[in-house]
C-alpha cells in the first residue's frame, strides 16, 4: 500500500506556526470502520478509501462475526478484529488494537464515502492548531434523514463535489457526527467511548466529544473534509430501543457533563415531537411508533430518577 504524501501543499497550512507542522514527520493514519451486517457496502466503502491522496497506513475492521466482513480480511494493509455488539464496544475494541506509534486515528461509519482528500484536509486541521484533538467534517448529503443512498448515488454525489473550498474554516461544536471524525491519537490516549450506550449508541459520539472539550483539547468541524453519510437501514437496531435511547442517553450525558442540560432538553424535546406528529403518518423507513414507544418508557424511567441507558438493550 503507497502511504507517502503526495506533496507538502497537502498537509501544510500557510498560518501554521513552524514547529507544529505534521509533515515534518510523516503521520501515520488508521482508519476503523465498526460494522455489523453490511458486509456489502462495506466491501465497497472499503475499496472506495483506496482513493485518497493521503492513504492510511492502516485500516481496521471492527465486527462482531466473519459474515460481517465477508473476504475482506484479505485485504492488503487491514486487519480485522472481532468482539461484543455495539458501536461504542465496536469502537473501543478498535482502538485497542491501534499501534502506539500512530498519530492520527479516523472512525467512520460503515457507510460514509469520503472525498478523495478528506485524510488531507484533516491532517491540515491538525497541523493548523496544536490544541485541536478531535476534526469532523462536512457531510454534503445525509441518507439518514430520508430512505438512504445507494453506494452508486452516493459515489455520484462525492464526485460532483466540485473543488474544494480554497480557505480552510475551523470552527468549534459541541461534539463529532459520528460518520465522520479523526482524532489526535496522543489527545484520546486515556479516553473511551461509554459503553452503557448500547446498541447504536445514540449520542455516544456527543460524549466522547464532551471528554475531550472536559480535558481542555479542541472539537471542530472543518468545510473542506466532504463525504456522503449513505444512511443504509439494514443492521440498524428497533424504533423501541431507538426510541428509549433518545430521551434516556441525552440524560445520562449531563449527569456525565458531557453534554450541557439544554442541548439535552433539545435533543429530547425535538425527537420526541418528531415521534408523536410523524406517528400518524410514519414514513415507510421509520418505526415511528416503536420510537414513541420507547420514547414514553424513557420518560417514566427518568421521571423515577433511572438514567440507565443499557436498558435498551433488553427491551
């Protein structure tokens, strides 16, 4: 596999302080990919990584069994590792596995196809602040908010991005899209992501996100490190979990202080209406029903002082 920089211009920013410069030593990247039961489009985004013009130096699979990866696990420069369901789980195996000596390391859903220079325009993030510790970036179309993209329609969107944006804009929020994030390995060397979040997690990436704003690093989203979020259904968990975990985990993160109580009344409030006026009306690729479902057990276990956001596993 080519891991070399295809130029200097590629990781360096013209305001970046001398000193700070990620070129001066070649960073090495891994890229891990949580997956369960999208063993075909993750052949897919896999192959479509192959693109970048700053290649990772290595790419690890996290799965719970082999019919998750198919033959991937021939691939060249990537290992795949197998454990417990989860996405936090699923993540945390990842990391463990990550060599000390890696810089950089990017999580991205199963289902999220980069432009070909998003490594790039993370590692110029990087290199323009030392107190950044985590980057996500712009995500030009969402399927998850509609019945979702086929890998084919999402291909076609990333190649019709155009150039991209000539100045590089830094800007803080509150937390990662999960899709999409890359993290300075030396910033998250003690952090893990929490795993009561169970199943898809839901907010488990806001979380992690809010450890790194605790130990005074940096989370900023970036506008030139584009991608397309394909939003696949299959292997996502039911409306009644879902549901819980939407009004419970938001909860559990001020109790935590990862998230601030009135971004988690939003958060609750907005999915919670969402539920009770879709409900009539559901839209064919939502269990809107079993969210609300699930949404009413949440708020009667809150209203009894229960922030136990693994229950949603066994309802």
């Amino acid at each position: 596999m080519d891991t070399s920089v295809s130029s200097q211009a590629d990781v360096e920013s013209a305001f970046t302080p001398p000193g700070q410069r990620f070129h001066a030593k070649k960073s090495k990247v891994c890229v891990i990919f949580p997956t369960r039961g999208r063993a075909e489009i993750l052949k897919q985004v896999v192959a479509f990584v192959a693109m970048q013009t700053v290649k990772p130096d290595l790419i690890i699979v996290s799965c719970v069994s082999d019919d998750d990866v198919g033959d991937l696990a021939t691939h060249r420069g990537l290992i795949v590792i197998k454990g417990r369901p989860g996405s936090s789980a699923q993540r945390n195996h990842a990391l463990n596995h990550v060599p000390v000596d890696f810089d950089v390391v990017v999580i991205l859903d199963d289902d999220f196809l980069m432009h070909s220079r998003w490594i790039a325009e993370v590692l110029k993030a990087f290199d323009s602040d030392p107190s950044i510790a985590c980057v996500t970036g712009t995500v030009i179309a969402d399927g998850i908010n509609g019945p979702g993209f086929s890998y084919e329609e999402a291909r076609a969107m990333v190649g019709q991005a155009g150039e991209l944006p000539q100045r590089l804009i830094v800007a803080p929020t509150g937390g990662p899209y999960g899709c999409n994030m890359a993290f300075r390995a030396s910033s998250i060397a003690g952090l893990r992501f929490d795993e009561r979040l169970v199943l898809y997690g839901w907010q488990e990436d806001r979380d992690f996100g809010g450890q790194i704003w605790n130990q005074g690093d940096q989370v900023v989203r970036i506008n030139t490190a584009l991608g397309v979020h394909l939003g696949v259904k299959r292997g996502r968990v039911s409306g009644r979990k879902l549901g819980y975990s939407q009004v419970v985990n938001p909860l559990y993160l001020v109790q935590k202080k990862t998230m601030p109580w009135r971004d988690a009344v939003r958060h609750v409030a907005r999915n919670v209406a969402s539920n009770v006026l879709r409900s009539f009306a559901p839209e064919p690729w939502i269990d809107r029903r079993g969210r609300l479902s699930g949404n009413v057990i949440g708020i009667w276990d809150c209203l009894r002082g229960r922030l136990t956001p693994e229950r949603a596993e066994r309802l």
